[in-house]
C-alpha cells in the first residue's frame, strides 16, 4: 500500500541591498515598509535581517508563485533597495 507524504512548507530566501547614502534610521524605515506591505498583507513571515531572510507562509501552507512574484515586484519598485536576489522556492524547514 502506497503511503501520502506530507508536503513540507515551502518558502524562498530574499538578499537585497541598501541604495548607498542611507542611514540606518532610513535603512529601518525601508525594512519595515518592506514587512508591512510586502509580507504581512499576503500573510507572509520574513525572517532575516536589514540584508535580506526567508520568506514563509504565516500559519500552515506554503508560498506561492504569485507571492514570490509580488515580493521581487515590491522590491523591484522600491527606490532605496538595489541588487535584488530571490531565490527558488525551497524546503522551509
């Protein structure tokens, strides 16, 4: 008899950089617009830092593609964020 597998969580990491010349009360205020419009309304968990984290699904499931689309979208408009690196969906645990 065959036996289902759980799916396992899947996510994807995030590296970015700061436009050069921001301090970091600037560089702060950039990370928390990214969590708040990018992630928390997608119900969406960043963990990481001001360089960069993964991306997770908040409570049980996975990211989707059409998450990943809008993060690299959100990251891709903002101004003060350069060299943007968004990796493949992946095991999350």
């Amino acid at each position: 008899m065959s036996r289902g597998r759980n799916r396992r969580q899947q996510g994807f990491a995030v590296a970015f950089s700061f436009r050069p010349g921001l301090d970091d009360p600037q560089q702060s205020q950039v990370l928390t617009s990214f969590v708040v419009e990018a992630i928390e309304t997608r119900q969406l968990l960043f963990g990481g830092g001001d360089s960069g984290g993964f991306v997770t699904q908040a409570g049980r499931g996975s990211t989707t593609e059409d998450d990943l689309q809008a993060v690299i979208a959100w990251l891709d408009a903002c101004p003060d964020v350069e060299q943007v690196m968004v990796g493949e969906m992946e095991d999350a645990w």
